[in-house]
C-alpha cells in the first residue's frame, strides 16, 4: 500500500471533486483533506473483508441469542444483568419486549486498523455515521473510472435495503450528521423517481405509520421528544424501527464476553470453528474492569495480576493497552472516554484505571490489547491544490447492509490520518476517500 499503488487509480482533479460537493454539504461544519486517488486494499485484505460481513453478522446474532437466553435463563444471568448496568429500567423492558425478539441492526459498520497481521476491529457502530458521505465518495470516484468497492451505487442499493421507505430521524445529539442524511435521502429519491424517503427531526407527533431509521442513540432519548412515541407505536405494530431499541446490544464489552472462557462453547456452538477463529484474528483480546475482587488464587488471564490497581504498575513497554467506555454514554464514540497506556504518564493512567473502576456500577469499562496500525502512503491535495504525498494511518469502514439474511458490502469509507495519530478517527487534517481493490 504505497503511493505507487495508489496512483494506479483514475485520479480526480481538486476542482472536479470540489465542484460536487453539495450545496448543503456533507457534515455540518466538518472538512478534511482531498485526495486524487481512492484508498486501495491489496488482495489478500480484500479477500478477508469481504467474508467478514458473513461473520459479524454471525457475531451480532448470536450476541441476541445470548442475551435473550441469559434474561430466559438459559445461560447464566450475570451475563444479562451486565449488559444492563446503568440503564434505566424502562429500556431494559423495551429492549426485552417480544415485539423486537431476534432483532438486530441492519447496518454492520466495523472500524478497523490494518496491522501487520491483518486487519484489527477497533468497534463494532451499531448507528454509524458516514452512510451519506460514503455514498456520494463512491459515486463522485466512480464517475472517474475508479472501481470502489460496492461499486458507484452499492451504498444507495444497500441503504434501501434496510430502508426500502420511511424516515430517517436526526437527534440534535447527531446532528453534524444530518447534511449527509439529506443527501442521501435525496439522492434516493432521484435513483429511484420517486420521494419515498425523508428525513425529520425528533420533534413530538401524534401518529406514525411506515418505516424509521433510528439516527440517535439510545442514552440521548431524554433529548430525543419524539422516542417514547415511536417506540410505543414500534411495540405495538404501527410503525416498524431499526436499528431496534436494544441498547443491550450497542456495548463493546461484547468483545469481552467472545473472549470469555466460560462461553466459548456457546460460541462455538453459534459461529463455527472457523468463525470462531476469525474473530480471534480481528478482535483484540478484550477484559470487563469490574472491580469485584477475585478469589485469592485466581488472576486475570493474560495480565497475571489479581488486582486492576496492579496495572497501575505496567511500565510503558507492558502498557500496550486501551481503556474504553463500553456505551450508553456520550463518550462512548468518537475519540472520547478512551485511554491509550503507552501514551499516559504513570499518574494519568492509573487516574484512567480509577475512573473505571469508580464508573463501574452505572458506565462498565472496558480493556483492550492495543493492535498497531501500519503506516501507508497517499497522495493528497495541498493548500495550493498540488498533489504530495502523505504519511498516515488507515481507518478502514466498511459497511455492511443486513437483507434477506446476508451482509452485503456496499462501499468502505478510509480515514487517512496523520502518521503521529494513534487513535484514529475523523479529523480535518485526515484524508477521506473510497476503497477499492489494489491492481496487480
């Protein structure tokens, strides 16, 4: 993945992309750098992503199944009561309630790193934004001779696909994303000749028929006026939403839980060997900081440590490890509620350790084996529209969109960040194009 490779692509003039930019644009008040020249993903990775819908969509049902069984009784109860930590009761009823058994998002959207061993799962986005933008980078680049995964219109023909109509309904909470929304929603209506989709806000109404995309979390409702009716219009048959209201299963402890020894049978049982053993491959080993103390002959596995406190101790080289806030909280996305060890002081990162610990009861923590990112090249736009060549790290997003029981790619979105990032995410001095497959 080199600049030699890149160029091989149709290359975009600055002002052909810029001159497609919608007028309302694509992220309230966002920018980020432009580049000639869509990411592209050697064949090996390539080959490994495109069966990696088939196994996530594997994971988020079986995740489901656990829960439900767990609140059924048939696998232990802990594991319920775990994924409902500080959430009020009245979720926890709706996000049990029968009317959406075995009900999962309809839009996979991991993030993932590229590491030397391949690609690494940073978060599993059960609301991703991006859907928008990603289309338009898809069309805009293909337009050009470029061949970006999903190909020009894979985003649009899989967004009907999990919306074939209805609304799309933007919390303030989401509203940088509401632009991209519009597009899309726009953009369909033009594909399609007709106006079957619209996006609204989240104010209060009296009835609600059709279909919804649900474009707020699930923490926010207090700000959302319109969720308490949607969703009784949801139980009750009038109106069908998705992603469900199933804050249960918008946790990233999930990966904790696929680690766990003890259900590693039921695991099996779900995914498959082989499943199985994707997923250790893509998912870095994972802990629960729950601060219950063991008994006095056991220890963590991997850390060999009876005490969290003890990692206060790690030195900087044995502090390859992150600390994240599982969800249903505003820091639970974007760069937020996250702790790098090998890039805190000793005093900052045993702060971040006893703030887990402390937020346990009501905001579970968890702990991550932190998976290096390789470096790549790529071209990009400078201030005065001179193509240079940049140093960055790859966030890769591919989305996937659940219908008929397959999880079809539509198109993967590549945040290009700079080089001295370690956690990468969108920022405006990231580049963000397309994916498409490496030639040769």
């Amino acid at each position: 993945m080199n600049e030699e490779d890149t160029l091989t692509s149709s290359s975009i003039s600055l002002e052909a992309l810029r001159q497609r930019v919608p007028a309302g644009e694509l992220f309230a008040g966002k920018e980020w750098r432009w580049s000639p020249s869509p990411f592209c993903l050697p064949s090996p990775l390539l080959k490994e992503l495109e069966s990696m819908g088939h196994r996530l969509l594997q994971f988020a049902e079986a995740c489901e199944l656990l829960y439900r069984q767990s609140v059924d009784g048939r696998q232990p109860s802990w594991i319920a009561e775990l994924l409902e930590q500080g959430k009020p009761q009245e979720l926890v009823a709706l996000g049990r309630d029968p009317a959406f058994r075995g009900e999962i998002a309809r839009v996979i959207r991991p993030d993932l790193v590229i590491t030397e061993e391949g690609f690494a799962i940073c978060e599993l986005d059960q609301i991703p934004g991006g859907i928008g933008l990603t289309a338009w980078l898809n069309e805009t680049y293909s337009t050009f001779g470029n061949k970006v995964l999903g190909g020009g219109f894979g985003m649009l023909e899989g967004f009907s696909s999990v919306l074939p109509e209805g609304e799309i309904i933007v919390s303030e909470e989401s509203a940088t994303y509401r632009p991209e929304m519009e597009w899309l929603a726009n953009r369909l209506a033009q594909w399609k000749g007709d106006t079957r989709w619209r996006v609204s806000d989240a104010a209060v109404r009296d009835s609600w028929t059709g279909s919804v995309y649900r474009f707020f979390e699930l923490f926010d409702l207090d700000q959302v006026p319109c969720a308490e009716g949607l969703f009784r219009a949801s139980v009750s048959g009038e109106v069908k939403v998705t992603p469900p209201p199933k804050a249960q299963l918008e946790e990233k402890l999930w990966f904790a839980l696929f680690w766990m020894a003890p259900l590693r049978e039921f695991w099996l049982r779900q995914l498959g060997e082989r499943g199985v053993q994707a997923l250790q491959r893509w998912v870095p080993y994972t802990w629960i900081l729950n601060p219950e103390p063991l008994p006095p002959q056991s220890v963590y596995p991997r850390l060999d440590i009876q005490d969290w406190k003890h990692l206060g101790a790690f030195s900087q080289k044995e502090r390859n490890l992150i600390i994240k806030i599982s969800g249903f909280d505003g820091r639970a996305w974007g760069a937020r509620g996250v702790s790098l060890g090998s890039d805190l002081g000793r005093p900052d990162w045993e702060k971040a350790i006893a703030t887990a610990l402390e937020e346990f009861p009501k905001h579970p923590y968890i702990l991550q084996v932190y998976r290096h990112s390789i470096l790549s090249e790529h071209p990009v736009y400078d201030a005065s529209g001179e193509v240079q060549s940049m140093k960055g790290r790859v966030r890769l997003s591919p989305y996937f969109f659940v219908s008929e029981g397959k999880a079809n790619l539509g198109g993967a979105l590549a945040t290009i960040c700079p080089a001295d990032k370690k956690i990468l995410h969108g920022m405006t001095d990231a580049i963000m194009v397309p994916t498409m497959a490496a030639e040769g």
